[in-house]
C-alpha cells in the first residue's frame, strides 16, 4: 500500500527522472549524429528517413540512457529533499533512510526489469534495422557535390574536376572529364566553359560544354596498336547517369547474425556453437592435418616424436639423406620443403581461425553479459545517487550535476576499460562487462551507510575543523620539541 511518505518521494522523483531521461536520451543520440555526419549530410534523405534512423538510434540508446538518468535523477531528488530540510523532518519523526529511499529503489529495480526487456527484445530488432538502413545510406554515392580545383570520383566510370564554379552552381570553367572504363585507354574531355545541371527527373548528370577537345583512344588493350583521335567542338552535350546514387534496400538477413542483433537466448547459442567449435580444433584438427600429409612417408613414427628410420639404413650412413643417390637428392628435399610448407600454411590457417573464433567467442559472450549489467547498474546507480544527495542537501544542476557527472566518467570508462581488456584476453567477458558494477557497489554501500550515519562527506565546516585540529596538534608537537 503507497502512503503518503511514498507518494511524497515518488512525486520528488517523477519529474527530475523523465526530464533527465530525454536529456540524457538527446544527447547520445546526438552524439550518433556528430559521429555520422559525414555519411548523412549530401545524400538527399527524405524527412521520414530520417526520422526512422532517429527512432532507432533512440531505441538502441535506451538502456544506456536510464542508468543515468535514475542517477542524476535521485541526487536531485533527495539533494532538493534535504536542501528543503524535509529529509531532516521525515528523519526526525523515527524514518529511516533506508524506508524513505524504498519507494525510489522500488522504481529502480522496475526500471532495471524495463531497461532489461527493451535489451533483449528491442535493441536487437532496433540496431538490425539501423545497421541495415545505414549500410544502405552509406554504400548510396554521395550526392552531387563537386568542388572547384577537386577531382570528384564518385560517380562510377568518371573523375570530374572543375577550375571555377558560378556562384549559382550551374556555370563552370576549365572542365576536366576522365572517363574511367577499367581499360589501358584514356579518353579524356577539356572544355573552357560550360553549365552544369541536373535533369527534371534527378536521374541523369548533364553538361553543356563549350570549346574543347575530346581525346578518345580505340582498340585492344593489350597492345600498343590503337587509334587515337581528337576531336574539338564548339559545343558538346555530356550525359552522366546518377542511377547508383539512389539509396538501396538491403535486406536484413545481411546482419542478422552479428551479437548486436540477438537475444540472451541466440547469443548463448552462438557462443555455445563457437565453444564446441574451438574445442574440436585445439583438440584433433591440428593434429589430423599434419597427420594427413605425413602418414604416407615411412621414416616417421608419430609426429612429435624423434624421428626414427623404420628401414634399416647402413652404419655409415649419419641421416636419411646419405642413403639417397645424389642425382635424387635436389628434388627429395625440394618436395619435404613444398610439403613442410604447405603444412605450415595449412596450421597458420588453422590457428587464425582458432584466433577469430576466440574473438568472436568473446564478443558474444560480452553482448551477453551487457544485457544484464546494464539492466544492474540501474540498481547500482542508484545506490550511489540516493546517498550522495542526502549527504550533499543540494538540490537543483549545480552540485548535484557535477558529482553525478563525476561518477558516470567512472562508470563509462571502466566499461571502456573492462570490454577493451576483454577484446585483448585479459579478462574474462564476465570479469570486464561487470567490472563497473562491482567497483562502484561497494562504493554505493559506503555511502548508504555514511548517510544513515549523518555523515559529513561533503560539510566545508567539518573539513575546516579538522584541518584546525591537526593544525593545532601540530604546534604542540612543535612546542614540545624545542623545550
């Protein structure tokens, strides 16, 4: 049953949670834009294509999003609680910390739950079709955008530089065309001047070009006996066709097996098949593979075992190779060279696909640990939020924003630190994706503690007197010294 204690919490918490949600859910998703900017800007996108890549960046962000959000969101809450002298009202009639705090770590833990579904079920479906639609957006030619004194590449088959452009964009001057047809020939356009425009239907690139010359090469390529042939003109139309520059439709089987794109079921799945995998390899294939090539020459016994005539070879014979006619000898040790080579390629591929299916292990593994660590750390954040703004009795952006930002840096990096030091094997996926979580939930426990204990964490007078103290004590070790 809600009391009003509950209510009054709760109420503290709603608006500071869902305004910091949005914030927070802004600002990551504009740091997706300003990472991307140059794949998006020129490529004509519609308004609602636009809109479909921001809802799924937003839905992928999401779970990142409420951690901070439930820790900036408790600070201000219980910092404006105790700013208010409310939390020393509530204190004061036999209320606990820990029973106040109840209704917020209530919504925390379902925020953790929500936070997980939304991981599990939606992040996968949301980065599958963000994946897909930015392939698309990026693999689309850029759109039209060609600089003065720049040869622009994009358009397949040709390089166009152009000296001078009109400041309406249509005129030009010391064009340049190459025409690019993956043959030994040059055919080359110059023009002094000309325009340039797109046609009606945004399918064709043309120019009107105005004295020039075209510099055109014909027959085999193979050979030096070609053609070659120039022609000047007063006037010469050029049609480019922009038909790759409209954007593709990929379907989404293409990433559908990338650890991003699956639930905690399908990654298990796939790490387990990897796992079954490696151990098959370390195992036997090695060993198969070197048997296959050498089970077929009698002087070995077994590989990795000295190596042992089986013939019996004359006693004054010192190796294998003295009891081979010198006429043999080049071609014998020519093919155990081939062959040793051969095996040696065969096992370096084989041991980089052992190397690759450790990593991809591994990142499976730690897609799948994120899920929950993540969905935690709602939790955690909040064991270190709620304390902290009791302590501090500051409410607004000032100082609560500042040590919330203090320990998010925290939280951020050592999630950097633990998946990097998981991608290099030294750390277990376990140990690296919830590395955070188990730093800062000690940390969150302190600090509950220090705030059921009144604690002067954050008290300017409780430092200035203790600094007195020791300033003191040490005048009197001082005194005592010289007399």
């Amino acid at each position: 049953m809600i009391k009003k204690l509950d209510r009054l919490i709760l109420k503290a918490f709603i608006g500071p949670f869902i305004a910091t949600f949005f914030i927070t859910l802004f600002v990551l998703v504009m740091q997706f834009f300003w990472k991307y900017i140059d794949d998006l800007v020129g490529k004509g996108l519609a308004l609602t294509d636009i809109m479909k890549l921001t809802a799924y960046v937003s839905t992928t962000v999401i779970p990142y999003s409420l951690p901070i959000s439930i820790l900036i969101s408790s600070i201000m809450t219980f910092g404006n609680l105790g700013e208010s002298f409310e939390l020393i009202a509530i204190k004061s009639s036999g209320i606990s910390l820990m029973r106040f705090m109840r209704p917020v770590l209530v919504v925390s833990f379902l925020t953790s739950i929500v936070a997980f579904l939304i991981a599990n079920y939606v992040m996968p479906v949301a980065n599958l079709k963000f994946a897909t639609m930015l392939y698309d957006i990026r693999v689309a030619k850029p759109a039209f955008d060609i600089k003065e004194g720049i040869f622009y590449d994009k358009i397949p088959g040709y390089s166009i530089k152009v000296g001078t452009k009109e400041k309406d964009g249509n005129g030009i001057g010391n064009i340049i065309i190459y025409e690019n047809q993956f043959s030994l020939q040059d055919n080359i356009i110059i023009a002094e001047k000309g325009k340039m425009q797109i046609s009606e239907d945004k399918k064709f690139l043309e120019f009107d070009l105005e004295n020039g010359w075209r510099y055109q090469e014909k027959g085999p390529y193979n050979t030096a006996a070609t053609d070659y042939y120039r022609l000047g003109f007063k006037k010469y139309k050029k049609v480019l066709d922009l038909s790759s520059f409209n954007m593709m439709k990929t379907p989404d089987s293409l990433f559908k097996g990338s650890y991003d794109m699956l639930n905690v079921k399908q990654l298990q799945h796939a790490s387990d098949s990897i796992g079954k995998t490696l151990k098959e390899i370390r195992s036997s294939r090695m060993q198969k593979e070197v048997n296959v090539h050498f089970t077929s020459l009698p002087i070995f016994l077994k590989v990795g075992q000295k190596i042992t005539p089986l013939k019996k070879i004359p006693p004054k014979a010192s190796s294998y190779g003295n009891t081979l006619p010198d006429s043999a000898l080049t071609m014998v040790y020519s093919k155990a060279a081939d062959k040793i080579n051969m095996v040696k390629n065969t096992l370096d591929l084989i041991a980089y696909d052992d190397k690759q299916r450790g990593y991809d292990e591994r990142m499976y593994n730690v897609a799948w640990h994120k899920k929950f660590a993540f969905s935690f750390a709602c939790i955690v954040l909040f064991l270190i939020g709620a304390p902290l703004g009791s302590i501090i009795r500051k409410g607004g952006l000032g100082m609560p924003l500042v040590v919330a930002v203090i320990f998010f840096l925290i939280f951020h990096l050592l999630n950097m630190f633990g998946e990097k030091f998981v991608r290099q094997e030294f750390m277990t996926p376990f140990w690296g994706i919830w590395l955070s979580c188990l730093v800062l939930l000690p940390v969150g426990f302190f600090l509950v503690y220090k705030a059921m204990n009144d604690s002067q964490l954050f008290n300017n007078e409780f430092y200035f007197r203790l600094f007195r103290k020791i300033r003191s004590l040490r005048k009197k070790d001082t005194v005592s010294f010289t007399s």
